[in-house]
C-alpha cells in the first residue's frame, strides 16, 4: 500500500484530486465508485475546479455509488445520492445515464443488490474506488465484523456510526439500516484511493495498517489490495510508527550476494520453514537451494497453503485429490528428509480472498516450529493463489516478529510462473549437478501433476537459463568478463523481517 502524508484537509484533497485526475487523463473512459461523507468534500471541491481550469472532459465517465441508506430514494435531499449530485455530479455537467445510484427504495433490497453487483460487472468493474475510514475501521458501511469475502449487501449501522452521521439529517436521526458495496466488491476495484483526516481517524488509520488483518477493523483488508493509495492529513497519521511512515529507511537492504557452490548458505544450523501455495511449488522454485541446505543439515518443514485439489486429475473427484496431492507432498518432503504439512487455507475455497482464521493457522505453525529463516512466493506474483500465500505469510511472520522480539529472514522465490526483473533479486545460489537432480525429484513426486505439464522440465530450463544470463544481466556490465556461477542457479529475494519499533 503507497501512504501519502499531508499537512492539512486542504493538502489531502488537493493530493487525492490529483491522483484521480493523473487517473482520468490515462482512462477517461474509467468506472469511479464514489464515496459520501466529509471527508471526500474536499476533493470533490478541488476535481470540479480542476476540470474547469484544466479543461478536462468528463463525458466518457460511469459513476457509481457505494452505499445507501434503506429507505431513502436518489431524489431524497438526505440520501447519499443528493448529497453526490449537489457535490461533485451536477458540477461536473455528468449526464443522468452516467450515474448510476443505488436504489434505496428498491421492494426487495438484497435483490437490489445483486442487481448493482451486476451492473457493475457490465460496465466493466471499477477502475478506482474511493473511500474514507469510520472510527470503528468501517469502510463503506461495512461495519466490524463483516465478512471479507462479502459482496453488495443491505446492514445494520452501528450506534458509533449512525451517531457520526446524524448532523446530515434534519431529525438527527440516521436511518438503522443502509445498502453499501461490500468487501470482496471493493476489493475487486482496479485501483483504491483512501482518505483520512482529523485525530478522530488517527487509532482506526492506527489499527489498519498496523494492526492484525481481522473482521472487526474491515479496513486491514486494503493493505491486500495490490493498487492501493493512502492518503492522510498529519493528524490521521499522528498514532503511526515511523517505520510506516518512512519504510524505506527502516527497511535493511541486503545486498547482492553469490554463494558458490564452496559457500555454506547459512553460518550455524537453521530451522528453515518452505511454504508452498500449492503442494509442488517448493521443489519447482527452490529444490535446488533446499537441496544445498539439507547437505548442509539443516531442519526443513514443508507447507503448502492450499490443498491444489482444483488440479485436472482424470477420474479422480475432490476428496481424492486432496489425498493424493498430500500423499505427493510427503514424498517430495521425504527426499528432503523433511515432513510435509498441509493447512488448508480458506482463502482458497473463498474466491483467494484473506481472513483472520488463514493467519491464525499459519501463525500456529509459526509458534510450534519457530522457524530462522523462511521461504515463500513473491507477493508480485500474479498466480492469485501464489500472490495470496505470500501475502497471508507475511502477515503472519510480522506478527510472529513482533511478538517474539526477534527478526528472521524471508527469501521470496520466482518460478515458471513468475520471474524477478532484474535488480529484484538480491541472492543467487550456484547448484551442483546433485542439488538439481534432488529438486527434479522433488518435482516429479508430484506425479500427477507432470504427467499433464513437465513442471520439472520448465524448472530445469529457468535454473539453466539463469546461469547463462545473470552473470552478464546481473553481476557485472554487458561486454565485461563475466563472473562464472555454473551450469545451474536460483535465484531470491532476501529480506530481513524485524519488529517494528
């Protein structure tokens, strides 16, 4: 998540103004979901003074809305729809047909809903969804404990959230029951721009980015968000820890290291935990490298994120091919003498969305093994299964760091499927011909799945590859005399994982 810090209200809508506008000029076709509230007046202030002064045309625009209170109609002068039009729709000169209300009259509300979700799928989903926080950490009106993968759906307001919204109504009676976009639909946005501004947002902006993921602050879903934009004015930001603030220079950069065959990868003996999203990534991406660490006798313990039973495995049903992937996965652990631990992760049965129960049991192996070192996917892995396993890891290992007090080392691996750029590794490991074979077992243990696609072949090929391009891509200048690491290499992304002061 990028966090951008303001000094103001004012500078936190100026920002965001600008971000959305960059955004327009690049897509002035795009889908905007839009928000209600005072936070969002600001900017809406400043995106109508920009469209006149800069000229830039709105005509290609769709709107949406992201919550309604039950009851109240578009034409209501206290619906959020009102409140829309008169602040940032009419001003514009956007068309009827470009707005596109919820409808808070609607007989059958959950119905209505579906409906909207519909709608938006038709226009071609969100390109940015623009939100504000709630004190209780809400996001749209999906209060504390709203399920993560919850979509549209009519709620019942919290007595915090209805008292902050009753000076909007006339009565100072905020309506019990409203219709709003739920997580998994927000989540689906191309792009989120978040708000915050004043002390009265600072513990929920507190919670969100620095708190555990969990249910009851809706807004810790965000940080899993791979396009999301945070910006805050100084007090919302006043509970943040520097090293949130200011990340890159609290984050230790390991540099570039080459271990050569004659190299010990580790000085003293490890507890190395391999985490795999599915049961044969670990050999595919890093058999060789765990090869040279079980030479070396270090303890390893495989896990893989997610049962894989979505595998084409002819004449097999669901419950068959979770047995034999983890029947595969012991095998392959055993080559390695090491056990193989599947957890199952509900992510993977819940659309690849997150909850607070997968880090609950990833955080349980966490504290019974209490690993040194660990490896995993990159969170830039674009496989949805992968990129969520290592973003569900993370979250774990912070929050093992933090309690333990003590720092250990993640080394993010690519694979077929997924490959660093060039100054994104910071770790290359030479294999011998030996540690290749091992990983090429590893691999094919999970016999059901090279029978569909040579997975052992592709990793074979990417291990040689590397060692033909890195020595000139990456350690030293084109044309220059190259440093020589062998037939075969892997290569990481190393970093350092400390307890945030």
């Amino acid at each position: 998540m990028r966090i951008i810090q303001t000094t103001d209200f004012q500078e936190m809508s100026r920002t965001a103004a600008l971000l959305i506008l960059n955004l327009l000029l690049n897509n002035p076709q795009a889908v905007i979901g839009l928000a209600t509230g005072h936070t969002p007046k600001g900017l809406y202030r400043e995106w109508v003074l920009a469209r006149y002064s800069l000229g830039i045309a709105m005509n290609g625009l769709h709107f949406c809305h992201l919550d309604e209170y039950l009851g109240l109609g578009s034409d209501h002068p206290e619906s959020m729809a009102a409140i829309l039009r008169q602040q940032l729709i009419q001003p514009l000169g956007i068309t009827p047909d470009r707005i596109h209300y919820m409808p808070g009259t609607a007989e059958d509300p959950e119905q209505a809903c579906r409906e909207y979700e519909a709608l938006i799928a038709q226009l071609g989903g969100l390109d940015l969804q623009i939100l504000g926080i709630g004190q209780n950490g809400h996001i749209a009106f999906n209060e504390p404990g709203t399920p993560f993968d919850q979509h549209a759906h009519v709620t019942t307001l919290s007595p915090s959230t209805r008292k902050a919204n009753a000076s909007a109504f006339s009565n100072k009676e905020t309506p019990a029951q409203a219709m709003t976009l739920g997580p998994a639909t927000i989540m689906g946005s191309r792009r989120i721009l978040l708000m915050a501004s004043g002390s009265s947002k600072a513990t929920a902006i507190q919670n969100m980015l620095e708190g555990p993921l969990d249910e009851n602050c809706p807004a810790t879903l965000l940080r899993f968000h791979p396009n999301a934009t945070l910006v805050l004015d100084r007090e919302a930001a006043a509970k943040l820890s520097p090293a949130t603030l200011q990340p890159a220079e609290y984050n230790h950069p390991i540099p570039l290291s080459v271990f050569a065959k004659t190299t010990p990868l580790l000085d003293s003996p490890q507890r190395i935990l391999v985490c795999a999203p599915h049961p044969d990534d670990a050999s595919i991406s890093c058999g060789g490298t765990l090869a040279r660490l079980k030479q070396e006798g270090h303890e390893l313990l495989f896990i893989s994120m997610t049962t894989g039973h979505r595998a084409d495995i002819p004449g097999t049903d669901r419950e068959q091919r979770i047995v034999l992937r983890q029947q595969e996965s012991e095998a392959e652990a055993a080559l390695f003498d090491s056990q193989a631990l599947g957890l199952e992760l509900d992510f993977y049965e819940r659309g690849y969305c997150p909850s607070s129960a997968d880090v609950t049991r990833i955080r349980s192996v966490l504290s019974t093994f209490k690993p040194t070192l660990v490896f995993s996917a990159s969170e830039e892995d674009r496989h949805p299964a992968h990129r969520m396993s290592a973003l569900l890891l993370k979250e774990a290992l912070m929050q093992h760091v933090q309690n333990m007090g003590q720092s250990l080392q993640l080394w993010s691996y690519e694979g077929p499927w997924f490959l660093f750029a060039r100054d994104d590794f910071n770790t290359v490991v030479e294999l011998e011909e030996s540690h290749l074979a091992l990983k090429l077992a590893g691999i094919q243990a999970h016999r059901s799945q090279i029978v569909r696609k040579r997975y052992d072949q592709a990793a074979e090929s990417l291990a040689r590859f590397r060692a033909i391009t890195t020595p000139e891509s990456r350690l030293s200048s084109f044309g220059s005399e190259l440093q020589n690491v062998g037939e075969a290499i892997e290569v990481f992304q190393r970093v350092e994982l400390r307890p945030r002061i």
